[in-house]
C-alpha cells in the first residue's frame, strides 16, 4: 500500500489535487514550490515567462513579502487541464499493433522498451 501523502497517478479530480497540493505546500504557493508545480526547471525561467506574461496560471503579488504567489487551486486546475490534453504514453507493443499509423511510432523502438519521451527510453520493467 503506498504512504498517505503519495500522489496517486490517476489523480483526474481538481478538488484531489487541489486538497493534495494544500496539504504539502499550502493556500499559497511561492517561490521555488511554485517554480516547480508550474514545471519550469529554474528561477529564471519562471522570472522570463513573468517578463513575458506566459505565465499559465494567475500570479500576484502580497504587499510587504517578497515575490509571486498562485493559489493551489489555480495551480491544481491548470495541472488537470493539462494532463487531460496530454499525449497518452505509446509503446512499441502498441505501435506494432497498430501496423505503425501511430503519430508517434517514430518514438517506439521495440517491443522491450517503453517510450515516454522523445529521446527518453527506458526498459521495460
């Protein structure tokens, strides 16, 4: 049975994620945390997609502290919205089946290996 706090990843429910995101890094989440839900792989890539207003969800400031803030909540739906656009994991075994129409057959390289990624390819547990 895996612990309490592990995020599950059939999580499809906003309130789900939203309940799991506020118990880990509260109401409120900032600085690298947020950096890291919203997926950028640093600070400055976070402070360039600011400059450039591409940033995904609602950040704002608070008078008196220092840098940006999102409320879980809006961090929580933008995740769900994604995943639920997401590209859905294709295997070689799943490729073959298929006779090679997949988009994405061009990523699967045998019936041993998982594909999760362009580039990215591990074996098959």
């Amino acid at each position: 049975m895996p612990p309490q706090n592990a995020v599950s990843m059939a999580i499809t429910d906003v309130a789900e994620l939203e309940s799991h995101l506020t118990l880990t890094l509260g109401v409120l989440i900032g600085g690298a945390n947020l950096t890291k839900a919203l997926g950028y792989p640093s600070q400055g890539a976070f402070r360039q997609a600011l400059f450039r207003n591409r940033l995904p969800v609602h950040v704002f400031e608070i008078e008196g502290r220092r840098g940006r803030f999102a409320l879980a909540r809006d961090v929580a739906a933008w995740l769900v919205e994604k995943r639920g656009r997401s590209i859905p994991k294709v295997t070689g075994r799943q490729c073959a089946l298929e006779g090679n129409k997949n988009p994405l057959s061009k990523f699967a390289v045998s019936q041993d290996v998982e594909t999760i990624k362009p580039g990215v390819i591990r074996p098959r547990a």
